[in-house]
C-alpha cells in the first residue's frame, strides 16, 4: 500500500483522491497489502507469485486490457520492474498454456526512454513519432493540467524532483507503448 515511509494509508487516500479526480470510483481501485510486496524501490518481488495475484484480479474482474512499465520500469525503481517481470511470465505461461488471459486480455508496456528524451517534454513528440510503436499517446493541454492535478493529490511523495518531472517529463504530454 506504499508504505516505504510508513504512509501506507495517507498513499493510499492519496491514490484514491487521484484516481477519482481521473474518473475512477474509490470502488475500482485495489490496493494490495500483503507482505511479499513490500513498497521499496530497491526491492524486487517475487515473480511467480505477483503473476498469480495479478492474473485472479484480471479475471476476476474481466479486465481485457492492462497497461503496466517496461523492463525498465520508466525510473528503475525494482517494484515497477517486478509488474513487468510478473506479466511477462504470465504471457509466457499463457502462450504455454492457454491459460485465461489470453481470452482477449492485451498488455502494453510504457516505453522506457533514455533521460535526455526523458526530460525534454513536447520536444520528445517528433522522436516519438518516427520511432516504432504499438500505441502513441499526445495529451492535450487539458489532459495534462488533469494529470498534473491528479499528480498533486500524491502530497506525501511530491518531492522537489517530482516537481520537476510534472513540468518537463515527457510522459506527462506523451506515452509510447508497445504490445506484450
């Protein structure tokens, strides 16, 4: 539940307040507490086992499409790269097994780029444009001051660099993802 700093449950208020400003019910929102999945940015989860939790939430809510981090996981941070980790796995055990998640649920991973194309906003657009893609998201100038606001409501993480990322991350104005 994000609990790194021992804020698990103002995150967690936070996530919902973000979410709702988004367009999502508190109701849609889950937060897995479990001890195998400690909030640390240095800590990788066990793989097998994520994939099991992730793959009862996808079917249990019929879910046909999931969008989740690369391999590089955007900012490194282990727990981002141990989601990937889990449905890459899953992906495989399913192409093996023709398991559920291949009754019309896709996965895309968000394209992990270097930190110069990073931090370059609106200039990373014709970057993005010429290099191969599955899905290329622009935002709007509406849609970013919505992110922005949505991003504001994480006060408990909004650290002096986080200020920095919202005004020149280029995923705040555009997203590159590919199929799994």
């Amino acid at each position: 539940p994000g609990n790194y700093y021992n804020q698990g449950e103002i995150r967690k208020k936070e996530l919902e307040q973000s979410c709702l400003l988004l367009g999502i019910p508190a109701a849609n929102v889950t937060v897995v507490d479990h001890r195998d999945f400690p909030d640390n940015p240095a800590l990788h989860w066990d793989t097998q086992l994520l994939a099991t939790f992730v793959l009862k939430h996808i079917e249990a809510n019929n879910i046909n499409l999931v969008v989740t981090f690369d391999a590089g996981g955007v900012s490194g941070h282990a727990n981002h790269t141990s989601l990937y980790s889990a449905l890459r796995y899953s992906h495989i055990m399913v192409i093996k097994y023709s398991s559920f998640i291949c009754l019309g649920c896709r996965v895309l991973t968000l394209e992990t780029v270097n930190l110069f194309r990073k931090y370059i906003s609106i200039l990373d657009i014709p970057i993005s444009c010429l290099l191969p893609r599955d899905a290329l998201f622009i935002l709007t100038e509406e849609e970013v001051e919505q992110a922005r606001r949505a991003m504001r409501c994480h006060r408990s993480q909004l650290l002096w660099f986080r200020h920095l990322y919202m005004r020149f991350s280029r995923y705040m104005v555009i997203n590159s993802l590919r199929l799994l």
